[in-house]
C-alpha cells in the first residue's frame, strides 16, 4: 500500500436535513461561491473603474444563465440518461412524491463548466450591450472571481462521489463506494481525486489573475483589456487539459465512458480551442497592438 499522505472519503451529499428541507453541500458550495465572487469583482470593478452596482445587477442574472447552461450542456451530451425510462424522477415534499423531468434533477449533479462559460459569456455580451458597458474591461473584473469560484464549487464532487480519475496507488487518494464505482472499476477501492487537482489548479489561476490585476492597478504592468480573460483561457484550459484525461465520467463525442473509446473527450477539444482562442486574443493585443473586438457592440457603436 505504501504510505499514505492524504485519503479521502466524502460524508455525503447532504449537510443536514430538517424534515422535507435538506442542504446540500454542492448548493452551499455555490452559494458561497456566489458571495465571495460578488464581493471580490465589485471591489476589482472599483478598481477598474466600474461601478460596484454594476456586478449588483449582472451577478443574479449571470449566475442564472451560468447554472442553466452548465446543466444544458451536460444534459445534451448525456441524453442517453435522460430518455426512456430515465426521464422521469421525484421530488419527496410533504411525504409525497412529486415527477419530475430528471434533466431538471440539477440538485443530484450533473453540470459541466463549458456550458456555464458559454451561457455566461452570451448573458454578460446582452447585458453589456443593454448597459452600454465595455465587454472586456467588465470580463476582467469577473475572470478572478470564476477562477475562485470553480476551485470551491469542485468540493460539491467530493460530497457527491464524481467526477473522480482512474484507479491509482498513489500516497494520495480517493475512496470511493462502490454504487458509484465505473462497472470495469468495480474490484478498485481508490481513485485519483481529480476534484482536487481541478481546485488546487484553480486557486493557482486565480492567484496569477489577482497578481497581474494588482500590478495593473499600481501602475506597475500594462494590461491592455481583454488580457487578463485571455490568460484565464488559457492557463484554465492547460489545467483542464490533463486533468480530464485522468476522469472515468467524461463527456464523449462518439464512444462511451470510461476512456471515450472510438470517440473523443469534449471538455479536452474545448480546451484546446479555447487555449487557441486565448492566444489568438494575446497575439493580437500585444503583438498587433489592436484591441480585441467588443462583441456587445454592433457595427463599432452601442445600440
């Protein structure tokens, strides 16, 4: 066995339950995700040159849009589990039990973070066409408080026992029960914690961003806008990268779990393309010196 510096086992998906109310660590995760982003990007904003109010009034709808488009993706990619005799599930209240759509069942897991930035990205673009704000400066402030958020919201797959790795040996490790056991991996008992990798690589992002947006505000280091987005890109993305190679649970375009054997993983394709879009987007800001194209704006002006 070796020695062992770290073995993990989740206690759970519920924090508590107080009759047909329970809490759930995946929904408090978020919420305090949600907190702490609110605060830090309206301080940055600040900083930036923003208003405060400004990230008041984005945040509900951005949080929204992010949360029904991370369950949208995953849901599309995973229709298999939604059809048939899976589309129905329940809610208990009161003792009784309510049917409901499964791929409304977001509460029992089963989102994907491409999603969110793609539904996010889309809301931020309106709602800055509609407040007439720059796209670029306002993405910057928020970029930090994502890469935060992420490193928290992974801690809702510890509780929920997924998006784990392959079986491994190594002094750190994750016990996983057997109910959630890929069926090939049935015989393993511990797994690489790729949750973990996932937030550790997410609080070194966030820490580079919060580094660079300091040296940009103390006048110490140039930060054209739209810079600070595209280095989350990028460096998010390399993270992401290696790490779903080691997941047994990803999404496949063609193929199946665990290995997306015939197919390919999703989440690396869109890595790639969003590590290339990243640094087409530095290219053009630091070696064309060109601004990057706002897209809430239509034809060059505000409508």
């Amino acid at each position: 066995m070796g020695n062992i510096l770290l073995s993990l086992r989740s206690p759970g998906p519920e924090l508590f339950q107080l009759g047909p109310f329970s809490l759930r660590w995946y929904g408090l995760l978020i919420a305090i995700s949600v907190l702490l982003g609110l605060n830090l990007s309206g301080e940055l904003a600040l900083k930036k040159g923003l208003k405060k109010s400004l990230i008041n009034d984005l945040l509900p709808i951005l949080v929204l849009a992010s949360v029904i488009g991370a369950r949208i993706y995953y849901v599309a990619f995973e229709w298999r589990n939604y059809t048939g005799k899976n589309f129905w599930s329940s809610i208990n209240f009161l003792n009784l039990n309510i049917p409901i759509p499964s791929a409304i069942e977001i509460w029992g897991g089963g989102i994907a973070i491409h999603g969110a930035l793609i539904m996010g990205t889309l809301s931020i673009i309106f709602f800055c066409r509609w407040r007439k704000e720059p796209f670029w400066d306002v993405i910057d402030v928020l970029v930090p408080s994502v890469a935060l958020g992420q490193a928290i919201g992974r801690w809702g797959n510890f509780f929920n026992n997924e998006a784990f790795g392959i079986p491994t040996n190594l002094p750190w490790k994750l016990f996983i029960p057997y109910k959630f056991r890929p069926e090939i991996f049935l015989t393993k008992d511990y797994f690489h914690p790729t949750f973990l990798y996932e937030s550790v690589w997410n609080i070194f992002v966030f820490g580079i961003l919060i580094f660079l947006f300091r040296k940009s505000y103390k006048r110490e280091l140039t930060l054209p806008s739209g810079s600070l987005s595209c280095l989350y890109l990028i460096t998010y993305s390399l993270g992401r990268l290696w790490i779903e190679a080691l997941r047994t649970d990803p999404l496949c375009l063609g193929g199946i779990p665990p290995f997306c054997e015939g197919g390919l993983r999703i989440a690396q394709l869109i890595s790639l393309f969003l590590i290339s879009a990243g640094l087409l987007g530095i290219w053009r800001i630091y070696i064309s010196k060109k601004a990057l194209p706002d897209p809430s704006l239509i034809n060059g002006r505000s409508q």
